[in-house]
C-alpha cells in the first residue's frame, strides 16, 4: 500500500505554542519595564537627636538660673520682711518703757534698757536700709538699652566700676570701614553722616555700656579726634553721678548728634585719665585704628603706618598705672596692626579686648 505525504502548511502549528510565546514575551517586557519603575533613591537620614538634646541641656539650664533667681528673691523678702517684724517690735517696746517712765509707776524697764533697745533699733534699721540698697542694686538699672534682636551679651569686659570713663574716637574714619567710603561720605550732608552705620554702631556701644552703669556710681564720657572735650560742656575733670538721671539721658542724646571729623589723637584722649580725680577703675575707649596725631605739632598732609606706631606708643605711655582699659575696635582697612597693638593694651593693663560683630550691640 502506497501511502500519500500530507503537504506542508505554515497553518498547522499549535494555537496554543502561539499564544504561550506571546504571552511569554509580554511577560518578559513587563519584568524589564517593572525592574526600571521600582528603583528608589537611597535618602540619607538625618539624625537630630543630638541638637535636640543640646537644646534640652539649654532650656533646662536656663530653667535652673530661673529658679535659682526666685528663690534668691524670695528669700531676700522673707528676710526684709523679718526685719521689718522686729523693727516693728522694738518701737513697740520701747513706747512702753517710755509710757511707764512717764507714769512714774515702778519701772519695769530701766534706762540702760532703755538706752539697749536704741541701739539695737538703730541696727535693725541700718541692716533694713542695706538690704533695700541691696534689693534695688539687683532690680534696677541706671537707664535701659535693648538692641537689635535683644543683643545684651558682652563677655570678659567688667562692668562693676566705681568710676567708669568712656572714650570715643569722633574722627572722620569713624564714618566707614573703608578709606574710599570714608572720603564719600565726608562730603554728604550731616543726615548722611549720623546714618552711617559704623558710626551708629560706635554711638550705640556708648548707650549700651551706660545702660549698665550700676546706681550711685560716677562716669565721663569725651570725645576725641585731633581735640578732646567732655561731651556735656563745663564739666572737664570731673565726675558726673548716674543718680542725676535727667543729665545721664542728656549726655547719651548728645551723643547722637555728634558729627565724626578730622584726625585721631590718641595721646590727649588718654591725658585725661590723669586729669580725673579719684582715678578712673574702668576705661572704655571706642576707637577704630591707631592715632594719626601726637601730642606734637605736625605739618605732613600723609601719616606712614610707623609713625602711627609711635603716636600710639606715645598715648600709651599717658595711661597711669591701676586704671584697667577696655578697647572696643571697630576695624579700618589699611590698618593691620591695630588689632595688636590694643589688645596688647587691653592685656597689659588688665582690661579687656572685643571686635564685636557688625550688628551688635
């Protein structure tokens, strides 16, 4: 038997290999294209717990001095108001020993006892008088001064003298940081001038070292540049006292209405230090460079940065020994050794050295 061959037809494969392959495929594209949407950017965590529990230790270390301050207050009152009690009760002691000598009854009390309870009514009423000071010193400034963003702080600078003297360079330079804005600003109108902001910054320092004057002490204020006066006139060598608030607030106003001008003489601003009696037990001078004049007469239009080395040695030695000088430095270019020069100053006469940033106080 002779068997036929079947023709061959591109029609007879198997529906189903078709469709499994089909599928296989979109299967595949899918696990490709799926692999490409889950890839993910790895974010670096950040850990803040270490800020947060520095901020903690913060506040909670400001919590403590809260506390610490009233329950010193409140033992201060306690202890006025035991004096106060016992005061009371001394008065009252002694009217009865008065009334019964008066009455001529037989005295119980006897004029030594008498005579005890003055005194001791006497002390009780000093230990009251220098608890109230006390009380007072603590509560109570001479004027107030808050700066931008409430800027209070001045580290390493004492503040607790007797008699305190400020100095303030009122030279042309006190008008900018740089020599060229400087000459600009020379020639504006005198609005212009009291803008400048190196020149409000000096101006502010001054209001913010008397705000900080304690009660009952005594200050000076002058001004220097190739001269040196007093800033309220008639009062040159001697001190004005921080009770007389009326001519304290006088003085600081007239601060600002001040006008920077010409050079810079270091040496008759510190020859003042000896013209002050009692001494001076704080200095503060505001100043921006080394002097441009000496106590000499000088014709030269231009000052090399030697011979301001020697004016400022000549300045220094003016400065009697025991008043400690405290320099405030706003910095003027083209003068690298300023920075040296005071705070060796401040070093050797143990004071104190600040080149505060240009926002404070």
């Amino acid at each position: 038997m002779r068997f036929r061959r079947r023709a061959f037809s591109i029609f007879t494969l198997s529906f189903l290999d078709v469709m499994c392959c089909g599928f296989g495929a979109v299967v595949l594209l899918f696990m490709i294209l799926k692999h490409e949407a889950i890839k993910k950017e790895k974010v670096q965590a950040v850990d803040l717990g270490v800020e947060v529990s520095l901020l903690q230790q913060e506040i909670t270390a400001a919590q403590a001095k809260q506390a610490q301050a009233a329950q010193d207050a409140t033992s201060s009152d306690a202890e006025l108001v035991k004096l106060l009690a016992e005061s009371a009760t001394a008065r009252e002691a002694l009217a009865a020993a008065k009334s019964a000598l008066q009455s001529r009854a037989a005295p119980a009390v006897t004029a030594k006892d008498i005579e005890a309870l003055k005194v001791a009514l006497r002390k009780l009423e000093t230990e009251k008088q220098q608890l109230l000071s006390e009380l007072n010193a603590h509560s109570r400034q001479v004027r107030s001064f808050t700066g931008e963003g409430n800027r209070e702080y001045l580290t390493g600078i004492r503040m607790n003298g007797r008699r305190t003297l400020i100095l303030l360079d009122a030279s042309a330079s006190m008008l900018d940081e740089t020599i060229v804005n400087v000459l600009r600003r020379r020639n504006m109108d005198d609005a212009a001038k009291r803008r400048s902001e190196k020149w409000r910054q000096a101006v502010d320092t001054v209001d913010w070292i008397s705000a900080r004057l304690s009660p009952g002490s005594f200050y000076q204020i002058y001004l220097f540049n190739t001269e040196v006066r007093p800033i309220v006139a008639g009062t040159d060598g001697r001190w004005l006292s921080t009770d007389d608030r009326n001519q304290f607030n006088q003085a600081i106003a007239a601060t600002r209405q001040l006008l920077p001008d010409g050079g810079s003489n270091l040496a008759k601003a510190l020859q003042v230090l000896r013209t002050l009696q009692p001494q001076a037990d704080n200095v503060f001078l505001i100043t921006d460079g080394l002097p441009t004049q000496g106590l000499g007469t000088s014709r030269r239009a231009t000052v090399s940065g030697n011979q301001r080395i020697a004016f400022y040695q000549e300045a220094r030695s003016q400065i009697p020994a025991g008043s400690p000088v405290n320099v405030i430095l706003l910095p003027m270019e083209g003068d690298p050794m300023a920075p040296w020069a005071y705070w060796d100053l401040a070093m050797t006469t143990r004071g104190a050295f600040l080149t505060p940033a240009y926002d404070w106080p």
